[in-house]
C-alpha cells in the first residue's frame, strides 16, 4: 500500500489521460491499427486500486488495459511500443493493445475475451494463498458479469476462499440515457451488479468512480480484509462513461482534455460539458484548489511533464523496429519444449 | 514388473505431488467411477488431502483456475472428468491456456495439465464418449497426449506434471485403466514427441494411439496367426507433438499403412497422418480405420457399429494386401 500524496496522483491520472490521447491521435493518423479501447474517464480507479495493492500482488485486467498497466508502473514507452506492434513492445509485437502483459509488474497475461480473466484471476488467487503472500486484484467491466465465467469464477473464489478482489468498473449507461448507435450497455436484468456476488456470499461495495478519496478508502479497507484473510471481495466502481466512447472509436468530443475545465472553464462540445461533473480528475483537481493543497502552477507543471513524457514515449516507439517476420514462430512453445 | 494404466495414472500423481509442492489438484476423479482402479488412488487421498482442491461443478472456471494458478508458479492438474466435458471447458482451454505464452510474448508459461478421461466406453452415448483430441491438436500451443499403455500413463503424467513448462491436454481413456504394462521405476521413459514401436513388423504398419493401441497389437496378433502378416504396430503416445518421422521410417519400411484412430473420421488425426504421409510419396497404400461422422449412440449394437475394432483394423490390413 502506498499513501499517494495529491500531486503524485494527479500525475498519476494525468499520465493516463494524455497516453490515451496520444492513442487516438495515432490511430487518427493511420499508425495505430486495429480495433483499441481507451481508459479516460476511469483513471481514478486504476490509481486507487494499484495504490491500495502491493508489488507481490498480481493483476488481471481487460482489453481497456492501459490505464491499469501505466498505474501499475509500466513504461508508455515499451507499451506504445507494443500498441503500435513493434519489436520492443512488452510482447515484442504479438499482443498489441488487446493482450498488455508486464510480468514483472504482476500483470502476468491478458485475455481479451469478457469474462475470460476471471477464471485465470481466481486461480491467480489460489497460488497466492498457496504461496502464503500477495493478493489477486481482476479488473474487468459491467458486461463481464453477463458471462457465465465470471459467474463460475466467484463461486469457485468464494467456495475456496481465495484472495481475491473483484473490481467491477461498471461504466455502463443507463437504458433510458442511451443514444442511437450507441456502444451496448450492461443488460443484467439483476436490480444491482452485486447482487451476483452476493447470492454467492461475496461481500460487496459500491463506489463513485469520480471520487477517488472514497474509493481509496474502500480499496485499502477491502485490501485489507482480503490480507487477513477474509476471502473474496467485489468492489463495482460506478463510472460515468465518458462521452468519447459512445462510438465505435474512441474520439475526443472537445479535442484534447483542457486543465482549464477544471478551472471552471467550459468545454464547447455539450456532451463533454455534461460529462463533466462525473470526470475524477477535474473533480479531484477542484477539490485540491478549493482546499488549497494545490496550486494551479503546480498542475500545470505536472501536466506539461506528463504530455512530454508521452510525446516523448510516441516518438520513440514510433521510431522502433517492426519484429522480423521469422518472430512469428517463437513462443508458440516455452524453450524448455522447444530445446528437446 | 508389471503395472496397470490406472495404477500408472495414480501412481505418477502421488509421485508429483510428494516431489513438488508446486502440484496441486483441481478435482481429483482421475479414475472416474472404477471402483477398481479408485483404491489405486487412496494414497492421493490419505496423505494429499490438502492439496486437492474441492470443486464445484463449474468446468470453465477449473479450468481457467489452473491456467491462472500455472501463471503464478503453481503446476496443477485439472481433472475435467468426462472427457467430452473439455467442450464446457473450451474457451479457457483453447483461448486462453493455449495463448498465454505467445501472447505474452514469451513473458509467462502456464505449466497446466487438464485431464480428461476421454473416449466411446460403452454406453456414454452422445455426450459422454467425445474423443477431442484432433480438435485440440487444431490450438498451437497445447500439447496432446495420448498414452496408450500403462508405463506412458505412468510417465507421461508425470512429465506433465514434473517437466513441462506448456499447457497440456491428458487424454486419458476408461477402457485402457486395466491394460498392464511392464514398468522399470528407474528406467528413462522415451522421450516426449517420440512414438513408441509397440511391435514391430515387416509387411505393414498399423500406426494407433489411446484406446486403438491394444486393439492394433490384437490385430497384429491375428495377422500374424491367421495371415501370416507381419504388422509393426507404432503407438503415438501424443498427438502434439507428433513423431512424423517414425510414421514415416515404419511406413517407408514396410510400404503399407492402417491408421487407426477413435476419432471422427474427417478431419481427425487419422487425416492428418496420411496426409503427412501423402506429402512424402507414401500414400498410395493406406487405409483409414476411424469412427464414421456420425455421434456415437447408446445402444450397445449401435456403438458397436461405430466403434474401431480390432476386426476392423484386421479387415483393411488384409485389403491393403490385396486379400
């Protein structure tokens, strides 16, 4: 657990966010190909919850991966890298986006399939109580609920009583809000998300994924039930999707993320100036003005790092080799099968 | 000494467990409901009690529990009981398991065993007598075993447990649990990808894995007896990887080849052998002995007709010799 002070996580959500702008400016572009899926508007989550964890701990995430990984201590350099299928990606170009992996942060593989790292997670779980250490964190979305997998796996983590904390960063959008062509939402006809947890006797919590203090609060308590032994736990973080994922690439409604909207300026575009009293970093920034604790100044050199750093990292995986063709053949099997 | 498929079976999990703390097991119905063969698993249970997992009857997640688990340094075996309810397990086996290297680029194994007591063993009807082993051998990155005696029962599980670093599908099969085998407990096993000349013959060869392996030996013996023809018989013993160069030397020698396989007839691991034959000039005298296209049915004259016997495999020998 490490206690983050104000300015480290604004960094930390700033980092995230200006990645994944550099992200949609490269598919824009034509350098970023195939399909990708962009984390603005969660970045609270992924901060509290990697802040909660520590370095013995593991993590199973989603195809939505980046702002999991950037908070987890990844290099933007060595994941752009990857993104753009380059051969000092993480995966030396074999995951891409989809599959972001970092060992030795404990993000040991991802699945790109809904649902598909639950299973994995809960026995992510069951060797770390078998090893007497650490603790599983699975991060997944609403519609991860709606597979039959996630199902399985809390019943098997509750029925073996594993550390595990099931993040559930609901981001779903209520039927009625809903707009025509608008990505699906969470159909699960229970009245909550945690009901599922619960008719398995999985304690459950539910918190505003715009507010990052409640949400430290909730991850360092739960992280510490499961620590000592309590079992599975479900957090359903409830996020306000952000308006530039209602279509089928993400897109940025207003143009690039201005400070100044968390300065009480407005954004032109009226779906992002509705989105914005749900955004966790304007809201936290505010919170930290109106408390004194930060300076604007002090934002705003945090924000000029962060978008160096990243046009910095674009640059430099745009200048890195594509693997050579004969790559494709290795890792199919570990070398220990292959030397025999 | 002589050991059976089902003590082998028990015998190189209790092994494993007592030289590895790593191995864990997820369900432990290794031996289904033989109550013969389950007294060879009393071991196991008296003194590894707490390390077989007690599980619900949830196939994916089990099996999705041992990828993640092998992600993280444990080596567990996945019992998935019937065979044909690998099919529940599929999206982690195939899609997950199969891909965690490779997408990793190399980054994390997943030393996984999924065992699976696969095959038509009377009265499973459709559901319960799948043979899946072509299909898993279509998933780079899976390796398939296949054993088809009792001292491969014994060793390759062990290997699977102790040894390798890859996901591995057990195809384990309830009619070989009394077939016995001599076994030397210090003796090397052969290698893994190595075929195993079970017999070996001069007029043609009779290429088996799994259940069809005591069947070609039968045959073979009444080949011999009957038809004076000499059959060399080669065991698979895995299907990934695949000894495509004993095939090929045992054919090459003999010029003649009965594949007999459990699985459907098209596209199955029959198709792939004489394809690999066909590509080295050896196709022109083969037989395929295989289950036809069709599930397999409760009724005992009905599965009977379906299923590859050791007639079967006698009668397209003595076709391909021309009698």
């Amino acid at each position: 657990m490490h206690r983050m002070t104000p300015a480290e996580r604004v960094a930390a959500m700033l980092r995230i966010r200006r990645f994944e702008e550099q992200c949609i400016a490269l598919h824009k572009s034509g350098q970023l190909l195939g399909h990708y899926h962009v984390y603005i508007g969660q970045e609270a989550t992924a901060v509290a919850a990697c802040a909660a964890l520590g370095a013995e701990d593991f993590i199973f995430t989603t195809w939505r991966n980046h702002g999991h990984l950037l908070a987890r201590g990844a290099d933007p350099e060595r994941m752009l890298a990857e993104i753009l299928g380059r051969a000092n990606g993480y995966a030396g170009g074999k995951s891409g986006t989809l599959h972001l992996a970092v060992r030795e942060l404990g993000i040991p593989g991802t699945s790109a399939l809904v649902g598909g790292s639950l299973p994995l997670s809960v026995g992510s779980a069951l060797a770390c109580k078998r090893r007497g250490s650490g603790i599983t964190a699975a991060f997944f979305g609403d519609a991860g609920l709606e597979e039959g997998a996630t199902y399985e796996a809390m019943l098997v983590a509750a029925a073996w009583q594993v550390p595990i904390l099931f993040i559930c960063e609901n981001n779903s959008v209520p039927r009625e809000q809903r707009k025509r062509g608008q990505w699906t939402s969470s159909t699960l006809t229970a009245a909550r998300l945690a009901d599922v947890p619960s008719s398995l006797q999985v304690p459950v919590h539910e918190v505003d994924g715009a507010d990052i203090d409640a949400m430290q609060e909730c991850f360092d308590r739960v992280v510490a039930e499961i620590r000592g032994g309590g079992g599975p736990r479900f957090v359903e973080v409830r996020c306000t999707r952000w308006p530039g994922n209602s279509m089928p690439w993400p897109a940025l409604p207003g143009g690039e993320w201005l400070l100044g909207w968390a300065h009480g300026g407005q954004p032109d575009d009226a779906d992002m100036a509705g989105w914005m009293p749900s955004d966790p970093l304007a809201r936290y920034l505010q919170k930290q003005i109106e408390a004194g604790s930060m300076e604007r100044k002090q934002i705003e050199a945090i924000d000029a790092r962060a978008k160096a750093e990243m046009a910095e990292a674009v640059r430099a995986a745009l200048d890195s080799p594509f693997p050579a063709p004969g790559e494709a053949y290795k890792h199919v099997w570990t070398e220990r099968r292959q030397a025999q | 000494m002589k050991i059976s498929f089902a003590e082998g079976l028990a015998k190189a999990i209790y092994e494993s467990l007592a030289a590895n703390p790593s191995v864990v097991l997820i369900g432990g119905s290794i031996v289904g409901l033989n109550m013969a063969a389950r007294k060879f698993m009393e071991p196991v249970v008296r003194e590894f009690s707490a390390r077989m997992m007690v599980t619900p009857v949830s196939e994916l997640a089990l099996a999705g529990a041992g990828i993640g688990a092998a992600m993280c340094g444990q080596r567990p075996l996945v019992d998935l009981g019937t065979g044909s309810f690998v099919y529940q397990a599929f999206a982690q086996v195939a899609n997950e398991a199969a891909n965690v290297h490779y997408m990793s680029g190399g980054q994390t194994s997943a030393p996984v065993t999924f065992y699976c007591l696969a095959g038509i063993r009377g009265t499973g009807a459709a559901q319960h007598s799948q043979r899946t082993q072509a299909m898993l051998g279509q998933v780079p990155g899976l390796q398939v075993l296949v054993p088809g005696g009792a001292e491969d029962a014994y060793g390759l599980m062990k290997w699977a447990l102790l040894e390798s670093d890859d996901p591995t599908v057990f195809i384990s099969h309830p009619l070989l649990f009394g077939e016995t085998s001599e076994f030397a407990p210090d003796a090397p096993m052969l290698p893994v990808g190595k075929a195993r000349i079970r017999l070996e013959g001069r007029d043609l060869s009779i290429i088996a894995s799994s259940v069809t392996v005591p069947r070609a030996l039968a045959a073979a013996a009444t080949l011999e007896r009957e038809h004076r023809i000499s059959a060399e018989v080669v065991d698979l013993r895995s299907i990934v990887p695949l000894d495509r160069d004993t095939v090929l030397q045992s054919v090459a020698k003999t010029g003649r080849a009965v594949i007999a396989d459990e699985c459907h007839r098209s596209y199955g691991v029959a198709a792939e052998i004489a394809a690999t034959l066909a590509e080295e000039g050896l196709a022109s005298l083969l037989r395929r002995v295989t289950v036809p296209d069709v599930p397999i049915p409760f009724s005992k004259p009905l599965e009977d007709e379906l299923i590859v016997t050791a007639d079967k495999i006698v009668a397209a020998a003595l076709q391909l010799r021309g009698r």
